[in-house]
C-alpha cells in the first residue's frame, strides 16, 4: 500500500455545480483562498463551460482572475470544447480537465455530444494547450457503468485512455461519475488498464451515490493508485445523473489516510475549518461527518455533553 496520496479539490466546481442557490463569486474566492493554504497542491476552481448549462459557473473569468494564487498549488478548471480552453488559457488556469463519458447516453447529457464528438474535441483542447503554460488533465467518465446504459465498453474506454496519453496527459482520472462502483469494480478496472497502460498514471474521481466512496478510494490505494479528488464537506452531485449524492468528503478521507498512516500533506483542521465555512455558505448542513464529529484522536471529557450529530 502506498504511504502517501495526492488529493485534487474539486468542492468548488463539481460541488457547486449542482446547488440551485447561486454562490457569489466573492465567496467562491474566500473559499478557494482558504483551500489554498491548506496544503492541496490541486484545486479545481471552476468551469467555462457555457452559463445556460451550467448558471452555477457562469462567472469563471471571475473567479480565476479573483482569487490569490498560492506558489505551488495548480489550479484547474473543467473544459468541454475548444471554446472552453481558449477561456481558461486566456485567464492562465494551469490543469484544463478535458473529460468525457464512455457511455453515449450520458455524454449527450453532460455536454451535448457523443462520445466520439467529445473525443474530437479533447483533440481541440490539446490543441488549444500546446505552447501555453496550461496542460490537458484526462478524464474518464461513467469508466466503472452508466445509470443509462449499464456496463461501459472496455475497448472504448482504452481507445480513450490511449487518445489522452498521445495529447500528453500527465495523468487521467477514472470517475465514477454516478456512484454504481464497489471495490471489487474498481480493482478490476484499474488492473485492466494498468496492464494495458503500464506508461499511464491513473488517478480517481469517486462519489459516494450509495455509500461506497471511501471503500472504493481504499480499493484504488491498495491498487496503487495515489491520485484523487474530492470535495470539501461531500459537495458535489452530477447534474445529468438522476439521485446524484456528492463526491467524497475531502476531509472525511483525508482524517482516514491519516488515521493509516498515509500522508496527504494537508492541513486537517485547516481543511475541517474551511469545510464548515463552505457549509456556512450554503446554509445548509453538508454531508462531511469529520467536521461534525470531529477527528478520532480528539478525546473528550467524562462529562462534556454527548449529542446526536446529523
């Protein structure tokens, strides 16, 4: 098992992009400001995609130009098409997330193409990287089955995979986009493609649909992989999924790495801290349990009060 991971903060795109309440920019900034300095070296801060699909984002060049870039962390953005990733290299987002679904149906959904349209057009976001300071990040949706479709072609998926790593993508995330993943779905995928790609650093993208976030990101560790994201306080939820539940907690799985032993290089209680102004913002409770409940080593006195936390 690997004694250290890497984590990619995804709270304020794939978890704002589902809430019907806007947050404004002003407070999108605090937030990544304060992640920020926690010891993420990964923040996805938005995505430029257009407004009337997503109302949530529509004030990218906003953010990317508001907030205080902190030396050594990269921030990233999602990008569907051409159009997308000459936006984000114009405002100098460093990791552009060019990320498409095997699965056809739930491409249509998620940004209005076949999968064969979105792979042409992770071609035109190469293009739109190359002699920039920004890079294309891979991204695999629906790669473990659709709630659509079911199981997910293989031979699509390495077609896929084989396409990122011609454009250079230092690394390609396998998302379980709607949650329909268990450990044993993950470890399969991953030795597949790991067999196949042995070149390949694969990185996953997990939600916690039914539960299973955190049991699956343990199967990926105990795979090998050292690449995740998460979202700060459970945020999260895709838009185009029906029952969409958040991402992983980012703390929730930061508090287990560290209970194991695994180092993250993150701040903790920094990262606690920020999940409860993230939470503050929403008004409303978020599904993080570790900002409630607190880290396993805090120790209590006998007779402090004991509650019910939800």
């Amino acid at each position: 098992m690997s004694r250290s991971i890497e984590i990619s903060e995804v709270g304020m795109r794939d978890g704002l992009q589902i809430e019907r309440n806007l947050v404004p920019t002003e407070k999108k900034i605090a937030l990544i400001d304060a992640l920020s300095k926690t010891g993420l070296k990964k923040i996805e801060i938005t995505g430029f995609v257009h407004p009337k699909v997503i109302p949530q984002l529509a004030d990218a060049e906003a953010v990317a130009a508001g907030i205080r870039r902190e030396p050594g962390v990269r921030y990233g953005a999602f990008i569907p098409n051409a159009r997308g990733a000459e936006r984000a290299v114009a405002v100098g987002i460093d990791d552009l997330k060019a990320g498409v679904a095997v699965s056809d149906s739930f491409n249509r959904l998620n940004v209005r193409m076949t999968t064969e349209e979105g792979m042409k057009a992770v071609d035109e976001i190469a293009a739109a990287t190359k002699g920039t300071n920004s890079r294309l990040v891979g991204g695999i949706a629906t790669a473990f089955g659709c709630p659509y479709e079911g199981p997910v072609s293989r031979e699509r998926m390495h077609r896929m995979m084989a396409q990122l790593l011609r454009h250079g993508a230092p690394i390609v995330y396998l998302a379980d986009t709607t949650g329909v993943a268990n450990p044993d779905r993950i470890r399969r995928t991953v030795e597949d493609l790991q067999k196949a790609f042995p070149e390949a650093v694969i990185g996953l993208h997990l939600h916690n649909t039914r539960g299973l976030g955190i049991a699956n990101a343990l199967a990926g560790i105990d795979c090998g992989i050292r690449h995740f994201e998460g979202s700060i306080g459970g945020l999260g939820g895709c838009p185009f999924a029906p029952r969409a539940v958040g991402n992983i907690c980012t703390e929730d799985f930061v508090h287990m790495a560290h209970e194991m032993g695994i180092e993250t290089g993150i701040d903790l209680d920094a990262l606690i801290a920020v999940a409860q102004s993230a939470q503050d913002a929403l008004g409303r409770p978020l599904p993080g349990m570790v900002m409630k409940s607190g880290k396993a080593t805090d120790l209590h006195a006998m007779e402090a009060p004991r509650v019910k936390v939800d």
